[in-house]
C-alpha cells in the first residue's frame, strides 16, 4: 500500500537542533546560495512509514511538551574568507540556545503543530566588526486523517560567512514558506501536490537575492509493499534583477523502495525546460536533465551509509544574465559507538555558470569538494553532548583555494 508520510518525529528534531547548535558554524554558510533552492526545508513529506490505522479522534490534540537547552562551540578556520593567496586564520565562538515546542510528542493527534528558534551569537577573535547574531526559526501545522495530511509550514533563517560561490561574507536571509497534500484516492495510488514560495537577501552586499516559487503535482503507485513509483510535474518560477525570470516545467519519474528500517531509497529524475526572459528583452529557452536522489542504508547495527545527489538552478547573485547550475552529491559512513559516534565522508559540488541568452557558459566551473571527519558522545548523561568535526575544503575554478576548519563543542538540553 502507498505510503504517505507521518508527522515528524519530534525526538529526533531535538537531536537534529542539538547538533546545529554545536555544529552550524562549521560550513553552513557556505552554501547560502543555494539554500533558496531547496523547497521543502522542514522534510515534510519525506518516505517515512504512516501507520496503517489512524485514531480521528481529536483526543490528545494540544497537549503540549516544551523542551530548550544550550550549545557553546568554538571553530578555528585557517582561510577564513576563502582567499586564494592572502589566507586569514579565524578563531569563532558561538553560542546558541534552542527551543522546542511541539503539541503532540506522543503522535497520533489530528491537528499537531511544532515550533522550534534557534539563536546563535557569533564571536571573532580576529573580525570583531563581524560579530553579531545569527538565527533560525521554523513553525509546521499538520492535520492527519486517514486519506489525507496537509502541511503548512514555513522557515526563517538569517546566517553569516563566506559563501564559496561570491567569495564575500554573507550576512543574510532565507525565508520559505509552503503547503503540501497528500491524499490517499486507491488502495495503492496516492496523490501529492505542493507550493513553496522562497526568497534570499544579502543584506548589505551588492549582491541580488532571488524570488523562487514552486509547485508540485504527483502521483504514486504502490507495485509492492516495498516499491512505489510514479509522475511528478513540477513548475518553477525564479526572479531576479540580475536576469529576469526564469520559468521551468520539468516532468520527473519517482521512485521509493523500502526494505524495513534498513534501506530507504527516494529518486526522482527527469526533463526540464526552461525559459528566460532578461533585461536584454530576448527570450531564450533550454531543455536539461534535472533530478534528486537520496537513500540510506543501515548496513547492521553499527553501520549507517547515507547517500544523497540533488541538482538545482538559482540565478547568479553578482553576474548579469547568468545563473548556477549545481549539482550536489554526497556520501557518509556512521559507526555507532559504545558511547557515541563516529562518522567521515565527502561533499561535493559541481557548480556552472551559464549565460541565460547565449545558453553558453559564462565562466569557469567550480568544483568544490570538502572531505570530513565527525565524532560526538553524550558526556556524564543524555542531556550533555559533545560533538566535534574536522573539515578540509578545497575549491578549484575561478579561483583556487583551500581551508582546514575545527570545532568542537558541548550541548545540553533541559
């Protein structure tokens, strides 16, 4: 039978805040770019298992639980703003309270919502100008029946470094904001479809923020209880001073595979066109292969291999007429400890720069690549963890550079 997805699972979204506390300045930042691209920052409707019988009732609904802590780490970077030839070292202090809310810890209600705001307080030992604070926030609404979920959620985050595809520290903003149904219509076929509206901003570079707007309409039919594939039709618009806009229909093939809690397996993959009206008043268009792909393989108890490939398309914030074509891929392996964990992979990202009226590139490829190491343990109790990760980063293209990032940290719930 298809599966349509489950509210959250709180516990782990206070893990997940845990470790962005202590570990948020590592590298985040430098991807700011592309974060307008993602259209579904919360997760929502992501292959998790739905239980089979639903409780309507509206017993249970609001009954809330609230959770907060803590996390203090400190990052020593050894090219702090990604320079080619004049390399600055940086040691950062962050510190970053986190709240929790959510009205349904146990599940099973109608109606649940979850709120979470994460502040965090930068501090530079050799850039005390840049100090200042950076934050997140995210609030989702969900009804549950038993055909049918809708979310409504939305994102806000305000960040700071130096983003790898400008090379100028950023301090800037991503909001985002959406909905999305699933709906059950056959014993094996579903039905999916969403809107996403996200909008970056610079702040005070010269760099151009984008509008990006989403939607999705898509099937799923379930051929076993493992496999379900089917179409998604999914249209794109991007705004931007820099080139116009961009209209994008792409026509992508879904699969999901499930084995269990073992192997989870999400693709999707298929055509797009695409559309550019820019400031030169021409009108260009071009046809590309775009697509994600993400799966997880618990290969026993001890060994976790996660894996996860996505393309996305955000217009140039400091060249006229251009956007980015990036592609991201990357691969981990986790080794669960007596007491903690252990985990080392690599990211990798591919990004083109292509001039919208020529359909040609409009300057050299960035191949960025960051192999890392993370180790982390819970310290004297549950409540107290600590979490550490070693990064070295190397970017060939317009320009080369290379950087060693540290940090360490504690954090601790209450």
């Amino acid at each position: 039978m298809p599966q349509l997805p489950s509210p959250p699972r709180w516990k782990s979204w206070i893990a997940a805040l845990a470790t962005l506390a202590t570990l948020s300045g590592v590298s985040r930042a430098q991807d700011f770019t592309m974060m307008v691209t993602n259209p579904n920052p919360l997760g929502l409707g992501s292959f998790v298992p739905r239980g089979a019988d639903i409780d309507l009732g509206i017993k249970g609904s609001f009954k809330g639980d609230y959770s907060y802590g803590i996390g203090v780490q400190s990052v020593y970077n050894s090219n702090f703003f990604e320079s080619p030839s004049d390399e600055e070292c940086e040691l950062s202090t962050y510190f970053s309270p986190w709240f929790h809310y959510t009205s349904d810890p146990e599940g099973g209600a109608m109606i649940s919502l979850t709120a979470n705001y994460l502040p965090s307080y930068r501090a530079y030992l050799e850039n005390s100008d840049l100090n200042g604070l950076d934050q997140s926030g995210d609030v989702a609404v969900s009804f549950v029946g038993s055909r049918t979920q809708l979310d409504v959620f939305g994102r806000y985050t305000q960040l700071s470094g130096t983003d790898r595809l400008t090379g100028d520290f950023v301090e800037g903003t991503v909001a985002t904001a959406g909905i999305r149904l699933d709906r059950q219509v056959g014993a094996r076929t579903s039905m999916n479809a969403s809107f996403t509206a996200s909008q970056s901003d610079y702040g005070s570079s010269t760099n151009e923020g984008s509008d990006i707007y989403t939607a999705m309409l898509g099937g799923f039919w379930a051929a076993t209880e493992r496999l379900s594939f089917g179409p998604t039709l999914r249209y794109t618009l991007s705004k931007s001073d820099n080139i116009g806009e961009r209209d994008a229909w792409g026509l992508l093939f879904a699969v999901n595979y499930r084995v269990g809690e073992r192997i989870l397996l999400a693709a999707a993959v298929g055509p797009e066109y695409s559309k550019y009206s820019g400031s030169s008043g021409n009108d260009e268009s071009d046809f590309s292969v775009t697509g994600d792909l993400s799966a997880t393989y618990v290969i026993n108890e001890l060994w976790t291999w996660r894996n996860s490939i996505n393309s996305a398309v955000v217009p140039s914030p400091d060249q006229q007429n251009s956007v980015i074509n990036n592609v991201a891929i990357s691969t981990s392996l986790q080794r669960q400890l007596v007491r903690g964990w252990l985990s080392g992979g690599i990211d990798y990202n591919l990004s083109g720069f292509e001039d919208v009226n020529t359909g040609d590139s409009s300057g050299s490829n960035e191949n960025n690549i960051a192999v890392f190491l993370r180790y982390g343990r819970p310290l004297f109790s549950e409540r107290l963890n600590f979490n550490s990760e070693i990064r070295y980063t190397f970017n060939e293209g317009e320009e080369d550079w290379d950087q060693v990032q540290v940090g360490a940290g504690l954090n601790v719930a209450f």
